[in-house]
C-alpha cells in the first residue's frame, strides 16, 4: 500500500492506495471521528484483484487545506476530483458515516462516474428515517456538533476522551477499537481547522437535507448496497426503504455480522467480502470486463 497525496481545488488530499492500476477500482469515504485509516484492513484484502483509494477526508489527518464549505454537494465534488486524478476505472464508491452521506451526494450529482455505490451505517439529511434520528434524544451529537465554535472549545486537547465515548457506545464491544487505531483518530483532528472540518459536516446537515428534499423521487438507476452492522440499532429497512423513496431505484440491504457501527474495524473480513461480492455483481449485470475476479 502507498500513501500519496493528490491536489484537487488548491486542497491536498492524502490517499491510501493499493491494487493494479488498470483493475476495476473501489473509493473508501470514512466518516466521523476517523480517517482513511479505518480501512487498513479492509483494503489489503481487497488489493489483489481491486484498485482501491482510501482518502482523508478535507482537513483531516494528512489532508491539507480547509474546503470552502463542509456540505456534502462540496465534498462530493471534491471526492469526483480524487476519482479523476486517480483515473478509477468501473468505480464503486463506498462510504461510511458521514462518508456515506457524500456517496449519496455523489449519486445525485455525480452518477455517470459510478457504477455502484455503497452506504453504511448512516442516515441520510432530509431522507427516511432522518426526522425520526435527529429527534431521538440519543443522537445529542448531532446538535451539539452543529453549534457554532463551542464544540471546538470543549473538544480541543480532548479528542481522545471524547471520541474514546463514541467508539465505546457504538462497537460491539469496547476492544473493537484498539488503542493504537484511537491514537492515530485523535491525531487526525489535533489541529484546530481538522476538528472545525469535522464539526462542519454536521452543521451543513441543514443544506444537505434542503439539497436531498429537492431531488426526491426522481430516479437514480445506479446499483446501490446499504449496509448496516448487525449490533448497530435501527431497522435497515427503514433506511432501504427511505432510500428508494428517494429516489434510488436499485437498492438493496445487507448486514455486517459482529458489527456495531464501525464495520470497517469490526469485521473488515466480511466486509471485503461483501464489497467485492457487490463489484463483482455489477459487473456480471453489465457485461463489462472486470479483470481478475476477488
């Protein structure tokens, strides 16, 4: 595996890439509180038969440069650059958390670079079931991460404490996360912009919900898989079915066994396997050549 960065928009944006270049390719997006490091493990094994790039998201880890707006229309685009520097070939864009909500963005605004897309464990702003989400008083992040600066305050100097909460409360278990990967997280956002960029994704959530109500229904034929870990509460067909409402007409469920909410670090074996197997379907539905099979 390489690590490289890729300019896009006066940004620098680090990537993790792996695999033969001409191979049919895969696009990581992690969410928060993570970097492309959350697929370490995912993306060796996916290697072998896949180009796959991981990148840290704007402002975070590696990446340098705070992007104009945290909205995920911006990010969307700003991920379509790393796709063309990249030259990705018969893409499948995946993405996790929040990275997930951008893949969503990427299928409205960006659909004919995609052959397949890839949601996991993540509500979408303005699409079913998120009325319901961001009214359930367990989900307090979301509103305390949109208020402006505060968080920045009280976050600043604390990240390992506080993001130590949310891998705790969310993994299936508490050494689901090990310690060396929450280090690397905490570093991630040590910068004071790195903790602004990542805050900022939750207070465009307004934006994004107003840019999602305005395409609603109207259809998106891209092949589309959401996932969800088997320990992560919510019914997934709450989430299928407030997907297809909006639009995605191809869409289909799956769970992660053994999996709370950070699938990638839970269970990057089945993962894998169940991104590969997703590739390989699209594939096998458009006749298209595909390369050496996972």
């Amino acid at each position: 595996m390489q690590v490289s960065t890729v300019e896009i928009e006066g940004l620098s944006i680090a990537i993790r890439e792996a695999g033969p270049a001409e191979a049919p390719a895969f696009l990581l997006l992690h969410g928060w509180p993570q970097s492309s490091y959350a697929f370490e493990r995912v993306i060796g094994r996916l290697a072998a038969d896949y180009r796959v790039v991981a990148p840290d998201l704007p402002c975070i880890g590696a990446s340098q440069g705070m992007p104009r707006a945290g909205d995920k229309r911006t990010l969307a685009r700003l991920m379509r650059g790393v796709a063309e520097a990249c030259e990705l070939r018969h893409l499948v864009v995946a993405g996790h958390d929040v990275g997930g909500q951008i893949v969503f963005a990427l299928l409205r605004e960006h659909p004919e670079i995609l052959s397949g897309a890839v949601i996991m464990d993540v509500v979408i702003p303005g699409v079913a079931p998120w009325e319901n989400i961001i009214r359930n008083p367990q989900i307090w992040h979301f509103a305390f991460h949109a208020v402006p600066a505060l968080p920045e305050t009280l976050v600043s100097g604390h990240q390992s404490a506080y993001f130590d909460f949310f891998f705790n409360v969310l993994s299936k278990d508490q050494a689901s996360i090990p310690d060396d990967a929450r280090e690397i997280y905490a570093r991630a956002y040590s910068r004071p912009e790195s903790l602004q960029a990542g805050f900022g994704w939750y207070r465009a959530f307004p934006e994004d919900a107003k840019a999602n109500a305005k395409w609603a229904g109207k259809p998106i034929a891209v092949p589309v898989l959401y996932l969800r870990g088997a320990a992560e509460p919510g019914e997934i067909g709450d989430y299928v079915d407030g997907l297809r409402a909006a639009g995605l007409s191809n869409v289909a469920g799956d769970i992660i066994a053994d999996s709370g909410h950070f699938v990638a670090e839970e269970n990057p074996e089945a993962l894998a396997i169940r991104l590969a197997r997703f590739h390989r379907e699209i594939s096998a539905a458009s006749a298209e050549p595909t390369g050496r099979r996972a």
